[in-house]
C-alpha cells in the first residue's frame, strides 16, 4: 500500500485515494483531430517502466485531486523528472 | 503411552496432559507440544502421503518449512492444509492428514506409486488438456488431495485488523531480534517486535548453546522481560510477519486463539526502519528415497529432543555437510540416544567439531546414497563420496543437513538484493532498497558467537552439496518433497528446454504450494546450475512472494464484512416502511427503499398491480431522497453543464429544471437525470442512486484536472434534501389538502418547473418532474421533516387512496412509458439514438463530453441495436429480462434481447422493452424470444404503452 502525499493532509495510506490514471495528452479540440488522433487522444496512455505522472482522488479525505509522479518498478513516489514536460 | 517422551527436559508442562485425536485415532500430549512433536511423542511414524505418488510420509521440520505432513483440523478450528509443526496442541483437537484415504498408513491413492513412470513432470500439462479437459477435471480435482476449505465460518470468535506505526519493526525474537528490540527500546524508539514462534527465542528455544556460560535461554528471558517493562515495545508472539510491501509497510498475522475471541489479527504496520531478524532454515540433503519416514532435518531432532523433550528415533545416523549437525549428534548422545555414526561428505573437519562428538563414529567423505525402508528407515546406504561400494546402516532416525539458507523472504520482498555467497553456499542480503537491515542469521551470521557478544558457538564450515550423485544410486530423490518433485523431473524440465529457474518452477511445480520450498529450493537451484555448469548466483532465486506462510482469508479482511465496510443508508422513512410491511430491497449505492407493500397473503404481483393502478388512476407516493443530489454554485456552471451533459443546460431560465444525458468521453452514457436551475448561479443537478459517487468523481475530476480555472464549486446534497414523489391524476388535489402556498395550477407551476413555498406547514421545494408518466410532484423537505411530512402525505392522501409505491411497482409505471433505466436499457454498447432519444445530443454545441466519440462510432455504419416496445403475441405470456432475441427464434447469434418485462394493468397485458438489430424500423414486424426448450413470438412497437403523448404528466 503506496503512502501518498496530499498537499493539504499529508502522506496518508493509498486505501483512501481512488485512481484516476496517468496523465494523458491535453484533451484536443475534438473539432481540429482527425478520427486517428481522436481514437489515440481516448486510448493510448503512458505506460512506461519507469517515472509516470498520474492523478490520484483524495476521495476518502480531503477530496482533492492531486498529480504525482510515481516509478513503476519500485514504487517510489518522487520529484518530477528533470526532462519532464 | 507417549513412548517416545524423555522423563524430563524440554519447555512442555507435563502436568499438563492433552487428548487429542489424529486420523480417529486418540492420543495424548502435553501443553507447550505442537500437533507434530505430540505425534512423534505417540511414535507415529506415518503422518501423511505424498501429493502425486501417495508415497508414505513423516513429519521433517519443526517449524513452517515442514514440507510433509499437512493437516485438516475439524470441529470450532476447521482449517485446511495446516502444517502439523504450526498447530499448536490443545485439549480435544481433532486432525486428519490430508492427502489419503482412508488413512496414511493404508491409502488407496497409493497404486500411483507403481505408475510413477508413467506420471512425469509437465504430465498434466502434457495430457489435461483442452478440448477434453472438462472430461478429466472432476477427477483430477478430487485426486489432487489438497485439503477442502472448511464447509462452515468459525463458530465463534472474529478476526480483526488493525494499523500501526512504529520507529522500528523487528521481524523475529531470536537472538538477533531482540537485540536490536532492545537496543532500539533503550534508545525510546517505537518498537513493533513481532515473532511467528508461541515464545521468544528463536533457535535458541532448540538448541542446548550458552552465552557468558550461563544456558542461552536465561539470556532470553532477562531481554524478554526488559522489553517488556519498556512501554515503548509491542511484543506479539505467534506473530508472522508475512509480507514486505512498498514504502515500508508489513504485514503481521497475529494468531492467538485464546484472547477476546478474537481468532486471528491482521496488523498493517508502517514501520520507520524494518529490521529483518527472520533467522534461517536447515536445507535438505538429496539421494535416493530421501522422503521415508524417519529422515529428518537435523535441526528438527534436536529441537524435538530438546524444546520437547521428545526422541524421534533409537538409533541415528547423521549426514551433512556443515558442522551444525555435530551439535545435534553431541545432544543426542548426552540424551542417552544411540548415534550409529555421523556421515560427512566434507573430506575435512574442524576439531572443534570432531572434539564435540568425542567416542562417536564418524565418515568423512561420505554420503548417503540411498535409504531402505517404506514407513520407516530400517537403513541407510553409506557411500564413498567419489564413489565406490557402499555399506548399509542400519538405523530408525537418518537427520541431515544440507547446510542453512537465511530467511531473506522479506528482505526480498522489499525489493532488496541477493547475492550468493560462496563461503556460505547460499543467498545472503546484499543492497538494501527500502529503510531495512538484515540481521544475525539472516544476514548470514550463522553461528551464535557472530550475533551476541560471549555466544558460544561452533563455526559454520559448509562446503555445498546439492544433490548427492554417486554410481549406482537408486531410489527417487527429491528436491521438492510436497509436490513429489525429483531430480529427475528437473533434468527433464531442463531437457525439454526450460532453462530458467522460474520456468523449471513452473513447469515443475518445484517450491510451490504451502512451504513454497523453504527447504528444497536452493536444491533446485543447485541441480540447474550442475546440470547447466554455471555459478548458482547466475541461474538466481524464484521470487520470493508473500505471504511467506499461509494467511487465512478472514484475517485479510478482518472485520470488513460487507455491511461493515457498506454500511445500508436509510431515509427517514425507512422505519415507516418496514412498520406497513414493506419488503426492503436495496436500490443501489446501499441504499435501502421499499420494494413493494404486500398485505397479508398478498404475493407480490398482486401487490405490485394493486400500487401501479393507484398511480394510474388515482395517487401514489414514494420517496425520492436516495436519488444523488449536488449543488453547482459559480459563474461557469453554465460553461460546465453544456461541457458534461449531451444537451444544452446554459439556456435553463432560474425556477425551470431539464432532463438529460450525460456521456463518458468515450461516448458512453454514463448518467440521466434533471438539472433545475435556482438562480444565475446555482443549480441542481439530479443522478441516478446508484452512480451519484461516479458522477461526483467524474464532475469533479474534469474541474481539478482540466478545468481549474473554471468557477465551479460543488457541494453533495443528498439527503440533504428528502422529497416525497406524488404521482398520479389525483396528486394535485392531495398536495392541496396538505395545504401549501405554492400556486399549484398547471400555468403558474408547469411540468419541469419549480418552487419554493410551504408544505403542510413544512418549508418545501415543490418540483414537477414525472418518473413514471403521471402528474407528479416532487416535495422537498429537510430531512427533520421528512418522516412527519410522510405521515402527513398519508393522512391528506387517505381519502383519494393514496398507496405507498415501492420499486417494483415504479419500473413498471417506467416501462409502461418506455423511460430508461441504466441499469436495464443501457450497457457498453448503445448511445442515445439507439434509445430514440437523438433529440437529447445537442447539434448545436461544437463540442461536449462524447460528441465526437458517438459520432465516430455512428460513421463505421455498422448495425446497431436499438429500443423498441415488445407485445408477446400471447399476452399472458411473461418473458424473462434479459432473455435473448435470434432470426427467427432458430439458434444462432442474438440480434438483440429482452432488457424489460411487466405485467401492465393499463393494458391488462405484458409488455417490455428490448433492444434489437434495427429495431426502429421494425415496428409491426414479429421477432423471437429463443429460450431454451422455446420460442416465444413477439410483436414489435415503439416503447411506449401508455399516453404516447405525455399529455398527463404536463396535465
Ligand atoms: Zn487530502
């Protein structure tokens, strides 16, 4: 069980938090994307080994989303990556 | 007779005497035994046999790396597959080998033995396999012998779970644990000191060692009681930590059937440091029929002889590779026992070693290559360890020991590294990854003087062996004794082309199940790298998962039963309900509502017909308040609304309310309900019961993720506010009699309207929505006033027969009118139009959530399922929901089904709703209901049995 850190509570046990996937693209103007892109944008997320930023409900807390980037082989919850965007 | 219990010696009381039985038959042992030493105590040889060849077996270890003999508990302690070392004996305990029938000593399952040729490894993989495996399932399930779950919960007592934290967790109280208890007990820390063991100790509970040249023991008990003066330490024995889990979290089963009725506890521990003082296992020797009876772990006969006093054998024959084995020869001889001899393979011996077993007999260079005897060793086969002819022993007890592997489960688990280190011949710690250490044996300090200061101890001086291969050697050797896995199979795993170590594990079942081969896998690590000519560190360990013993499923979860951990939320009406006789069902969310109102000897569709012509003729009511209910305060709730829902909400004026569809962006309905609009900048928003918590999520996840510029604040209002629903033609003259100053005529309050007023003297919001085609009104009350307001509806109802309406009753009334349900009509796969409700995607917004994406899905063309009405021809004919729709009614895949069926008594007929391969343009046509032994016609209509229209909920 992942100790999470909350902005607002602090690091508090992952059984209070609900998963909201990593952070995906920025979703486009479905008007400006062709179907491909649209199909992409919906279906393709980060999966990586390695540092992934996903979103994170304080549901049974304070209630806020929050974004961390956590590393898929160990665990760790960690700063952002130097060559993050 | 206990036969084999020495007159005095050992940490059991024999004043004491338990009676317990074993296969039937009833024994006797003292408190402070464990099932396994009180059998050896009776002398029963035969305690189980083998998973595969129904080999006859013995008890080995002591401990939880006991590989044989597993057992069933019956009666208040019904458990499965239960170590025979881990049960500790108690007063009537009754326990059954699992494995045999009818009894270890004469099993039916033991002709597998003369056809063990025929059962190789990758057998059932090989054999078993699709398309006849339902052909040989049954069969094999019953033969594969493992212990059945229990049939029934504990009678009596619970399981708990608890958190806590603690500076320091201490896995293990043998000698290094509770020094490192202490020392972080002295310096105030937080200490959590947990121990699998009935009492601290550790290894030195087995073996005869001093320190400062006063018993090993006494030094326990002074730390013991040190530590337990601090109030700064939790010490839990029969505590096993069990899993090492990411950011320092273990976990702790606590079993201690004695205390509060609580059966066993689940502790979850955030430590600060962990300190892994988990000690090691003996590792078994491998030669021919090395699984007999009598042949046992060194270490397990001398904690047999000395922490209960019992002698496994009369004659004994040792065989090792390491000087721990000496120590046990020293204690048997000065028990009295008679050792035949001490087989070494090591051409060398330290002194020390030799000094402590002065007058015995020992071989150097010397293996056992096989052993005699089938429910019992009648003699080993000494060999030269380079070969040559050997000579037979004769004796009733073979110990042995292979060496010792550190418990580096939880080490591993926390992601830390192993190494293999020669000297020792085995895995040891190496990086740490989490905030752990290793300590004492589980570092690979493998003898006392390197763990405590004025420890007494011989030194270690292993040289490996891992499977002994002389000329000639017969008998079936095995590296994995519970799942009856030998050396050969592993050859042949290797030859087969499974070259990995988890892949031989895999193929061969080796080191999985209960002990997860605690005491055989280094073996088998040890023969692939023989085999393969390659270090031991290159071909590596299998993972190391947790739990690393077997954990009950009720400690798990712990007092996290279904209505604990979901709880049922109730209206304030619900005791009103249950007083007039509803029958409660629960309405999603855990919410409980009134499924129908029966009266005495009334089944329910006859409840049901009476409530649905209340609404239809005269009025009904039902409440409302579980529906999810949220507040939208800002000024970009408009913005928002028009975002999340199919059609427009900005255009709303303050006091009108709107239905609509709200999508995933995946085009997917995901909710339906109706906004109301107080004033520019609040507004209502109303959901189905069971999805307000995903549509809060979802509300909220689009405003802190991707809008969070937008000025939106949202507040969970339900049942912060209750309503009652009165439905029906007569449900204007009803709210009349309640008395309110809310000008109720159909021009001032509209369908799809609202307002503020009084009720029945209560302050009430009165909105016009209709769920089920009627005249409706919904009165919103606080919810300290909603069980009077109910009474109050009932008695002002009274003279126009005003019927409590529950949940069957309202989907019938929904499907007379073909209004959806999510939970029927809509799934994975049908969008608005298919429902008939295109009306509901707006055309003019550019963008919303799941425009594009039901566009996209629209353009592929391909056939779609859509709603229709459905009249079985025979109108008494009721079709189950869900019931599929063929061509025809001929068997062959589904063009659509049945999503709804009610008996309706507007047009005294069943009717339903179905979902159907171009149904729109089907109306007229027959379809077919396919059950299995029929074929039930249908006709197909729009969905919609009652006032078309909808000119009475606008009446
Ligand atoms: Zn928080």
């Amino acid at each position: 069980m992942l100790l999470i850190p909350c902005p607002y509570c602090g690091k508090r046990n992952e059984c209070e938090f609900i998963y909201g996937g990593p952070v995906g693209a920025k979703r486009p103007d479905p008007n400006a994307v062709n179907d491909a892109e649209w199909v992409e944008y919906l279906t393709v997320t980060p999966n990586p080994q390695g540092p992934v930023q996903e979103k994170w409900w304080h549901a049974r807390g304070c209630g806020e989303w929050l974004v961390i980037w956590r590393d898929t082989r160990t665990h760790d919850i960690m700063e952002a990556p130097d060559d993050a965007t | 007779m206990q036969r084999n219990r020495r007159a005095e010696g050992g940490r059991i009381d024999r004043s004491r005497p338990l009676r317990f039985t074993f296969n039937g038959k009833p024994y006797e042992g003292y408190q402070g035994d464990n099932l396994a030493s009180a059998l050896l105590a009776n002398g029963v040889r035969v305690t189980a046999r083998s998973f595969k060849y129904h080999r006859p077996r013995g008890i080995v270890g002591h401990g939880p790396e006991e590989p044989s003999t597993l057992v069933e508990l019956d009666g208040e302690d019904a458990s499965g597959n239960r170590p025979a070392t881990t049960v500790p004996l108690c007063d009537g305990l009754s326990a059954r080998s699992v494995n045999c029938w009818p009894s270890p000593g004469f099993d039916l399952g033991g002709v597998n033995q003369l056809f063990s040729g025929l059962l190789p490894v990758g057998f059932y993989y090989k054999t078993f396999k699709w398309p006849g495996w339902h052909l040989f399932e049954p069969a094999i399930r019953k033969a594969a012998g493992l212990a059945a779950a229990p049939a029934s919960p504990p009678a009596s007592g619970h399981f708990e779970a608890r958190h806590a934290h603690a500076d320091v967790l201490v896995a293990g109280a043998g000698p290094a644990g509770l020094q490192a208890a202490l020392k972080a007990g002295r310096a105030g820390k937080r200490v959590f000191l947990a121990d699998e063991g009935t009492e601290a100790g550790g290894s030195l509970l087995n073996r005869a060692l001093t320190i400062d040249g006063k018993p090993a023991m006494d030094w326990v008990s002074g730390t013991v009681a040190e530590l337990d003066a601090l109030e700064n330490v939790t010490r839990l024995q029969n505590a096993t930590v069990w899993a090492y889990r990411e950011h320092n979290l273990v976990m702790v089963n606590e079993c201690d059937p004695d205390r509060d009725g609580i059966l066993e506890r689940s502790w979850r521990v955030r430590a600060g440091e962990v300190v892994i003082a988990t000690g090691t296992t003996e590792r078994s020797m491998v030669f021919g029929n090395n699984d007999r009876p009598g042949v046992m772990l060194a270490s397990s006969v001398q904690a047999y002889l000395n922490r209960w006093g019992v002698v496994p054998g009369q004659r004994v024959v040792l065989f090792t590779n390491n000087n721990s084995a000496y120590a046990v020869a020293a204690d048997l001889a000065a028990a009295g026992v008679s050792v035949s001899a001490i087989l070494d393979s090591r051409r060398t011996v330290a002194p020390e070693a030799l000094d402590l077993v002065a007058g015995l007999t020992v071989h150097l260079a010397t293996v056992v290559s096989e052993v005699r005897g089938h429910k019992g060793v009648r003699a080993v086969k000494a060999a030269p360890a380079t070969g040559g002819a050997g000579t037979w022993i004769e004796c009733d007890l073979l110990a042995h020991s292979g060496g010792w592997n550190p418990n580096v489960h939880l080490w591993s688990q926390s992601r830390g590294a192993l190494r293999f280190d020669d000297d020792l011949a085995a895995f040891v710690p190496d990086q740490p990854v989490q905030a752990c250490r290793a300590v004492g044996a589980a570092a690979g300090d493998l003898s006392l003087d390197r763990i405590i200061e004025g420890g007494a101890d011989l030194a270690y001086g292993i040289e490996p062996l891992w499977r002994v291969d002389v000329p000639g050697q017969r008998g079936m050797a095995f590296l994995d004794i519970q799942n009856d896995v030998t050396v050969s199979d592993v050859h042949l795993a290797l030859r087969e082309g499974y070259s990995n170590v988890e892949h031989v594990k895999r193929y061969t079942t080796a080191g999985m199940g209960i002990d997860q081969g605690k005491t055989g896998n280094i073996n088998i690590i040890g023969t692939v790298a023989m085999q393969q000519g390659v270090p031991l560190q290159d071909v590596g360990t299998t993972t190391f998962r947790s739990p690393y013993t077997p954990v009950s499923f009720g400690a798990i979860g712990g007092l996290r039963e279904e209505t604990v951990l979901f709880p049922y939320r109730h209206t304030p009406v619900t005791r009103w309900n249950k007083d007039n006789g509803a029958v409660m069902y629960e309405a999603g969310a855990r919410w409980q509502r009134p499924g129908y109102f029966p009266k005495p000897g009334e089944g329910l569709q006859e409840a049901v017909n009476r409530e649905c012509r209340a609404v239809r003729e005269g009025v009904g009511v039902y409440d409302g308040s579980p529906l999810g209910t949220f507040e939208l305060k800002g000024r970009d709730v408009p913005k928002f609304l028009d975002f999340i829902y199919a059609n427009i909400m900005s255009s709303l004026h303050p006091g009108n309310g709107r239905y609509g569809l709200m999508l995933s962006d995946d085009g997917l309905i995901l909710d339906d309900g109706v906004v109301l609009r107080l004033d520019a900048h609040r507004w209502l928003l109303s959901t189905s019961t069971g999805h307000a918590d995903a549509v809060n999520q979802h509300m909220e996840k689009l405003l802190q993720t991707e809008f969070p510029d937008w000025q939106v604040m949202i507040t969970t209002v339900t049942s912060q506010w209750n309503n009652a629903t009165i439905c029906g033609p007569r449900s204007r003259d009803v709210i009349r009699a309640l008395g309110t100053d809310i000008d109720l005529s159909p021009e001032a309050l509209p369908f799809m309207s609202f307002c503020d007023g009084t009720v029945a003297g209560f302050p009430a919001r009165i909105v016009r929505v209709s769920f089920t085609g009627e005249l409706s009104y919904e009165v919103n009350v606080a919810p300290r006033h909603m069980a009077a307001m109910w009474d109050k509806v009932m008695e002002a109802g009274a003279p126009f027969g005003i019927l409590p309406v529950g949940s069957e009753s309202s989907h019938v009334l929904r499907v007379e009118k073909g209004f959806l349900s999510l939970g029927h009509e809509v799934d994975g796969t049908v969008d608005a139009y298919d429902l008939g409700m295109g009306w509901a995607m707006s055309k003019k917004k550019a963008d919303y959530t799941g425009k594009r994406s039901v566009m996209l899905r629209r353009a592929s063309g391909r056939v779609r399922r859509e709603l229709v009405g459905i009249l079985p021809v025979d109108p008494d004919r009721q079709i189950p929901e869900g019931a599929p729709l063929t061509p025809g009614g001929r068997k062959e895949a589904t063009e659509g089904l049945v999503t709804a069926c009610v008996w309706s008594v507007v047009n005294n007929r069943w009717v339903g709703l179905a979902l159907l391969e171009n149904g729109h343009s089907r109306h007229g046509e027959i379809a077919h209901v396919r059950m299995k032994d029929d074929v039930i016609p249908i006709t197909i209509t729009k969905p919609v049995f009652h006032d078309p229209e909808g000119k009475l909920m606008r009446s």
